[in-house]
C-alpha cells in the first residue's frame, strides 16, 4: 500500500488501485501563511568530541576484541550473526570482520536480521533492508539467512512465552552485535543495544509483539526478565558492542562474554548517551528536520533530541519546541515513515513517499500508534514552514526561534534563525560559520 500523488490530489491505494483517502491539496492553507515572513538564518556548528576508530584501523581493533572470544568457538560450529535495522556506522565492515574471524577459526557463519518486526514484517523486507547497508552474501562472505519464523524457548516470569528466531536457535552457537545507545522510549539499565538485540530484534515480529503488548513503560523491567530466558535456553556465544560518537563515527568496540553483557553493558550505555549528539539551543519556536527514517532512529527522528517522545510517561529529555515540521524522507527508510505521528507539520512530498505497508506493521508491533499518525500535510516545504510559525503560540512573530536540521544523526552544522544568534554567540561549544542569508526555495516552494 502506498500514498501518491495525482493532480491536485492525495490519495492512498492498495496495489489493486483501490482508493481509500483522499486528501484534497490545501491551496487554501497556503494563501493563509503567505503573510508568514521567514526571518534570515545563521549557519552555526555545535562543538562535540570527534574521537573516533578510523575505517582503516577498524578490522584491526574488531579483531583484537574478538581474539578474546576465540575459545568459544569451534571447528565446524554453525554460527549465526545478528544484523539489525538501524543505520549502524560501519555495519557491514564489521559484519564482515564478524564472518572472517569464525571462519578463520574454522566455523560456518551466516547473518540473519535481527529486527523485530522491521522491513514490513516479512523476510524479504528484513533481507533487503540488511543489504541496503551493505550486508551482502558477496561482501561479508557467507550466507544470508532471513525468515520470520520463530521458535519458543521458554516461559517469562508471568507464564507467557519466549521467543526467538528459528535458524538462530537451530544454530549452535549467536553472535550478537549491535549499537548501544539509549532508547527512544523507554528508560532502563539496559535500553538499545545487545539485550534488546537478543530480546526483540531476535524475537522478530512474534517476539517482539509479546514484550511490546505491556507497553514501554514495563520496558525497563521487562527486558532483562525476558533476556534471561534467551540468555538461558539459546547458544549465545558472546556480543560485540559498539558505541558511536556524536558524528555517528565507531568510536568503541567491546568484545562480551554472555555474562559479561550482562555486567558491562549498563556502563557502556551510560558512556553512550554521554557521547550522543544533542542541540545545545533550547526552548524553540519551530524545529525543521529536512528527513526522518529508519535508518536515522527507530523513531524516524530521534526524540532524545527533539524532545517529542510518543511514550512520555516512560522517557523524556531532549528540547523544548512548539512545533516540529518535518520534510520528507530519506531513501534509505524505505518508504517507511515511522515517527512523522512526532511532527506538527509535514510536506506533500513526503506523503507521496510514504507506504503504509512499510510503515504500520512496527507500530502495531509496539502497541504505540501516535508515531504513525499522519500530521498537517501542506503543499510544499515553504507552506509547512510558514505553518509551524503561524500556529506557535505567544512568540515574537517577527522574530521567531527556528532551527532547521538535517535528521537527528546530522547535527555538528545546523542552521538557526536570527533571534537565536546573540545565544549562539554566548555558547562556548557553538562556533557561526555562515550568514545571515535567506531560505532558499525553489520556483515549487521547495528548499534546494
């Protein structure tokens, strides 16, 4: 199912033809935010630690961790190694050092997705996501082996089951590895990383509706119950943990037994969220963000930045904005437009680009529907902009608070509006490197 557009209109179709919405283009709103005068902007660059592992030093460093592991495996040992959805930095080069290192030790290793219910829920859909971040039969150098099928391998506390995904379990021995990183809705010891790997990537859709289905605000207790379950009745071998800086740049990989991940990853999360990337202007009128998906945050956007969390009951941080207006999607995501429920304000464009097919099937998973819902569509990205600002209550119209960002991964050089420069200028960490100048649209009311 996809949204297009034709005309003068939207609407949504089945692959049949069949329609089921139609929008009607909003001319109307346009002419409403005319008078709407977007202030100049400011190219700023916020101040973050760089450090980071070269990709040239990368295999080197992959390989020292993983030496450490060396007498987990054995001659002959089926292998399988987890790869999951998000756009992890180095993915496929550190897959691949994964598969060379087992097969140097005489092991048969093959990679399947571990992502809950991503890439429509659906083998293909997961196998093509893995391969669009380079994790290819032909690069990493073994099997790819993608299925949907689970099998249960024991009881949580409360009596219902466990699962996990079908060839990992036949496997004798799992690989985990995984970014840590803190979660886009919940708060807990463990959040993003090699237990949630084990837990809902490799519970795939069926495993991961039953942790969703008590609502991220059991999360935090929830998962490390459930952890032990696979931790007890799977062959999990060891984890590699990895940890990115504020560029989204590998900049810590860690080799862990099995109860060492459970021992060290609370502190490696800890050193994570230190390390993120974060907006050091606060409390704004309008936030534009140029993309959002997948590939960007399990969110789309990453509400540990923006501060708009679908689950606000069981996370929070990240800044003050009234609106959120979000442009369009990266290609990457796939069409998938989880997390524009998140935005006050969207663009036609993005609608065109959405297909529901790609986009539902998480959220039914998680039991969190907001992240989905379709926000404000406007004719182009001017209109939306202009909208964010005519409908911000109690601000200086003339002199309105604006950031405008990349994705929530992209944020050394952002732009800002006017009103924010005397506190850019203040910040230690905020270096101007541009303008003022104005917002560049195109003849179609769109940004370059």
């Amino acid at each position: 199912m996809a949204v297009a557009a034709l005309h003068n209109r939207f609407y949504i179709k089945r692959k049949s033809g069949e329609e089921m919405l139609d929008v009607t283009r909003n001319n109307l709103v346009t002419r409403f935010c005319g008078d709407v005068e977007l202030p100049p902007m400011y190219r700023i660059r916020q101040k973050f630690d760089a450090s980071h592992i070269g990709e040239e030093e990368l295999p080197s460093v992959v390989r020292g961790e993983l030496e450490r592991m060396g007498d987990q495996v054995r001659p002959g040992m089926r292998i399988g190694i987890t790869s999951g959805s998000r756009g992890v930095a180095n993915v496929a080069l550190i897959t691949k050092c994964i598969a060379d290192f087992l097969k140097e030790k005489g092991a048969n290793p093959f990679v399947f997705p571990a992502m809950g219910s991503h890439g429509g829920a659906t083998a293909e859909g997961q196998r093509e996501i893995i391969e669009s971040y380079g994790v290819t039969e032909e690069y990493v150098g073994c099997p790819i082996l993608s299925s949907m099928e689970t099998v249960e391998v024991g009881k949580r506390p409360d009596g219902k089951p466990v699962f996990v995904d079908k060839n990992a379990f036949e496997a004798d021995g799992i690989v985990l590895c995984g970014r840590i990183k803190a979660h886009t809705a919940f708060r807990g010891p463990y959040e993003s990383g090699l237990m949630k790997m084990a837990v809902i990537g490799m519970g795939k859709q069926h495993g991961a509706e039953q942790v969703h289905e008590s609502g991220f605000h059991n999360m935090g207790k929830l998962m490390p119950q459930v952890a032990r379950v696979i931790f007890d009745n799977t062959k999990i071998l060891f984890g590699l943990g990895l940890i990115e800086n504020a560029f989204d740049k590998t900049c810590k990989v860690r080799a862990l037994l099995p109860d060492e991940i459970w021992e060290q990853e609370p502190e490696l999360l800890k050193e994570a969220k230190g390390r993120m990337g974060r907006l050091l202007l606060d409390n704004l009128d309008v936030l534009v963000v140029d993309r959002i998906g997948k590939d960007i945050s399990g969110d789309g956007m990453d509400p540990n930045v923006t501060g708009r969390f679908a689950c606000a009951k069981s996370a929070s941080g990240g800044i003050n904005t009234q609106r959120i207006v979000v442009l369009g999607l990266t290609e990457a995501s796939h069409h998938n437009a989880n997390g524009i429920g998140m935005a006050d304000v969207t663009t036609r464009r993005l609608a065109a680009d959405t297909d529901l097919d790609a986009t539902y099937p998480n959220a039914v998973t998680s039991t969190v529907l907001d992240v989905v819902k379709i926000p404000f569509v406007t004719e182009n990205d001017q209109t939306a902009i202009r909208l964010g600002v005519r409908t911000c209550n109690e601000i200086d119209r003339e002199h309105p608070r604006i950031v405008r960002i990349q994705d929530t991964m992209h944020l050394e050089e952002i732009e800002i509006s006017e009103a924010l420069l005397a506190e850019a200028q203040a910040a230690p960490d905020i270096e101007i490197v541009g303008g003022p100048y104005p917002w560049a649209f195109d003849e179609n009311g769109n940004l370059w």
